[in-house]
C-alpha cells in the first residue's frame, strides 16, 4: 500500500466517523456573509465592532497547539488565519476538529475579528462544520506537481498552488472581454456560425471527421470562426460581424499550434485590407493595454513595443533577402533544394508549390521581430483573398508579424465568384493530389456570392496571440490541454 493510498483510506475513515455522527460532509447550502478579502480590507472596523463573521473556505494549513488549533483559510478572494479554541467551541466540537479535519478541507466558520499576541490579524471561531471533506492529501507545497506531465495532467492542483497560473486563468479571460470590447464599440455584432459543417472552409487545415447519427452523414468540425458563414452575412445585408469562439484542426502539435483553441474572426463590408490593418493595429494596442497594462514585451529573443511603428514586410522581399529565391519566379524543384540548404524539415506527403513557398516563409519570419505587417502575399496561398491592382500574382492580404510568427490573418475577401470557383477547383486539384490541408469546394459559397457581396475586409486571430504576450507556449496557456488519458497501471 503506498503512502497517498494510506492516506486516503484514513480520510475515508474520518468521513465515515462524521457521517455517524449525523453529519453531512458534503451539504448543498452554506451560510457566508463576508469574502475573506472584505475582512480584510476592514479587520480594524471589524474588530471594534466585535461583529460576527460568517467565511468559507478550503483549509491551507493547520497547527494544533494542545488546547488551541490554528489554520489559514482562503476563499478565492484570499486567505486569512483562523483560531478554533476548545473553550471558544466547546470540548467536543474541539475533539471532533481534531479527530476528523485535514488540510485541504472545506470549511464554514462563525467567529469575530482578533489580533493574535504576535499582531497577527485572525478569526476566531465559535462555530464550525465541514462543508466538504477532501479525500486525497493536496501535494507538498514546494515539493508537488514538479513534473510538467502532471502538471498538466492535475491543472486544477496547478493552479491552486501556482498563483502566477491562478493570474494566467484571470488575464485570459479579460483578453478575450477585451477584443470583445473593442469590436462592439466599433460597431460590430457578435454571431454565431455553425460548427458542424458539411464542408470545411476558411483555411488550409486538416479537419476532424465524426457522424452525425440522426442525418447518417459524415461531418467535419469546423477549422475557421465561421469564415464562409459570416461572408454570407454579409450578403444577407449585416456590415461588421464577429465571432468569438472554439474551432478544431487535426494537425500537428508544437509551442504555437494546437489542435482545439479559441479564434476570433471579423467581416467588415466597405473596408479592404488597408482598413483592416487601421484597425488590427489598435485592437492589438488596446487589447495589451487591457490584459497586461504595457505595450512592451519579451517574447522569446525578442524584445517588442507595440507602440513602435508598424512596418511593412513584402513577402516576395522577405523570402529573396533571406533566401535568394523569388517566390514569383521559382519551381518545385527549385524551392525544394532551397529548403534541404537551409535544413527546413518540412511534410512531403502531397507536397507542392504551394506547401514549398509557405515552408521557404516560415523560415524567414522567425528572424523577424516586428511588429509589423507581411503584406504581398502570393495568391498561390491565398485562396480566398482578392487580388492586388497592381499586381495580379499577389493577394491584397496581411499578417501581423510578431514575435518571428504570424499572429492573426487578414484580407480584402474575394468577392468575384467566378475567381472563386476557379481557386476552389485549384484547391481541389491539390486536394486530389495528396494535399491534406488544400481547401475544399464549397459550391454553395460560390452561389451565395453570385447574389452579390459588398467589398470585405475580414481578419481572425486565435489564443496564440495570447500565448505570445504572455511568452509561454500554446499548451501551458490552455487552462485544461488535451491529454492522453492515463494508463491504467498509473496512479
């Protein structure tokens, strides 16, 4: 039997002695009337006016001193120290504290503000009950959960011990109210597309298969926010539309890329590019300010200040700077042997022109630091974006480019149906060739937009923008990351 085994049984017979003693461990109600912070912020009023307090809380720590049992209790606004006392509580309140309470507890007390003899600000308890009785020990404050993989694996322990974590959870949540913020005061309205698709549109990704039971028809989860379904929004008359929500790409897993994530995407009609990257410029400002407080950050080796200018990086540019190839005026097998020069390791199943000057890009922008945006992009790998006047190999399409990544993607939208049902056949054609990721045919696109769609400017970001300012990985910025499940030989 191993020690956590040992110890959970003896919880379990604590829990049976509470129970015969006709007590509920695990109640539905409890009775609070001040947070912990509250007694905080006014102990001294408190004290004075020797008014009863009702907290609640999960036991942090505890002390027993003969007579006299201390323990530090915190609620999700903070912590503070308790005192039970046997001549507070009574002789066999005070036993059964003893004999049956652990660490890790849940707790509901009545008691009155005191200053301990060593100026320590405290409660000292009248009443008590056990709210609900934990089973299984918390880890060692500075000796648990050291490994990643149960770090992970346990996050609701990581984040009960790890205050920074407890942080990371709390500026999530306000980057995504903050884009949210910006867009509605802006004039967008938030909706919500489908995420079941018959057709998966809006990216170059590989999509999750299931079926569904009640129609008999195999689906796709979808891989964009709603790309093809807000641009028919914006066929149905809507002029700013957003949706914030999760999406689903079967694909690899590394630092910047996972698999079930949080995108945000924006169809603007009457604006182009130009207009996006006007706006995606302050949304990123105003949404740094709001969950970090700063415009500066370290990411990786790089220090950037988003309140610098935002350059322009031309693709075509870039590429032949760093590489010596023209990405408008190169082969297959020319691009190929450039990346086995540089080293690039790159998939070769369905591998084409298209796959092979993306490859030759990324290993250019990870020397880039930015901010910034990459502006022309070739068409060849960008589906769905117009083309630009000047330029008809080029898309009117743009990145913002921090950090040596792209973090987000923008484009005056397409909205010539007959190019668009020619791209799509181009796509359709890597598909047949082994490309994976090359964009399906949505023909039903097509004819939605032969009713007519003003000109667009559309752009989405996903977590990964988060990930970045908060210089960590993807995954650790997941408050619950997929995992294997466990072996059934691990504990």
């Amino acid at each position: 039997m191993t020690e956590k085994t040992s110890e959970r049984q003896d919880r379990i017979a604590k829990l049976n002695e509470l129970k015969s003693q006709g007590i509920d461990p695990y109640p539905a109600r409890v009775y609070r009337d001040h947070e912990i912070i509250q007694v905080i912020e006014a102990f001294e009023k408190l004290e004075q006016d020797k008014a009863e307090l009702k907290l609640v809380g999960r036991l942090r720590s505890m002390r027993t001193h003969g007579n006299l049992t201390f323990a530090n209790l915190e609620d999700g606004s903070g912590k503070i120290q308790i005192a039970f006392s046997k001549a507070e509580v009574g002789q066999d309140s005070y036993k059964l504290l003893v004999k049956t309470i652990d660490i890790g507890d849940f707790v509901e007390i009545t008691g009155k503000a005191f200053v301990t003899h060593k100026g320590e600000q405290s409660v000292m308890v009248s009443e008590w009950r056990v709210i609900s009785k934990a089973l299984r020990p918390l880890p060692d404050k500075y000796h648990g959960l050291q490994d990643e993989e149960a770090r992970l694996r346990k996050r609701y322990l990581d984040i009960l011990f790890n205050p920074e974590l407890k942080e990371m959870v709390r500026k999530r949540a306000i980057f995504w109210q903050s884009i949210r913020e910006f867009l509605i005061t802006r004039g967008f309205q938030e909706v919500e597309t489908p995420v079941l698709e018959n057709t998966t549109g809006g990216a170059d990704a590989r999509p999750f298969v299931t079926h569904h039971n009640a129609l008999d028809i195999d689906v796709y989860l979808r891989i964009s926010m709603g790309e093809l379904w807000q641009k028919r929004l914006m066929v149905a008359g809507f002029e700013k539309t957003f949706e914030i929500g999760r999406q689903f790409r079967n694909e690899g897993m590394d630092a910047e890329h996972l698999q079930d994530y949080t995108q945000m995407e924006f169809y603007w009609s009457y604006a182009n590019y130009e207009d996006g990257m006007a706006l995606v410029e302050d949304l990123f400002k105003y949404v740094a300010e709001k969950t970090f407080g700063t415009l500066k950050f370290t990411i990786g080796k790089f220090e950037v200040d988003l309140g610098k200018k935002w350059e322009r990086y031309d693709y075509r540019e870039t590429v032949l700077k760093f590489t010596g190839v023209d990405v408008l005026n190169v082969t297959l097998e020319e691009a190929e042997k450039k990346l086995q020069e540089l080293g690039v390791d790159y998939d070769r199943k369905g591998f084409n022109i298209t796959r092979a000057i993306d490859n030759l890009w990324k290993y250019c922008r990870k020397q880039i630091g930015g901010p910034g945006f990459l502006v022309g992009v070739p068409v060849e790998v960008s589906p769905l974006a117009k083309r630009d006047d000047s330029n008809r190999e080029i898309a009117q399409k743009f990145h913002p480019l921090i950090a040596g990544s792209e973090l987000g993607n923008g484009y005056s939208e397409l909205n010539d149906p007959i190019d668009q049902a020619e791209r799509f056949m181009r796509q359709t054609e890597l598909r047949e060739a082994g490309d994976e990721e090359a964009q399906m045919n949505d023909a039903d696109f097509v004819e939605a937009l032969e009713y007519g769609m003003p000109p667009t400017c559309g752009f989405g970001l996903s977590e990964r923008v988060f990930s970045f300012l908060m210089n960590k990985t993807a995954r650790e910025c997941q408050i619950f990351p997929l995992m294997r499940p466990k072996s059934q030989n691990e504990e």
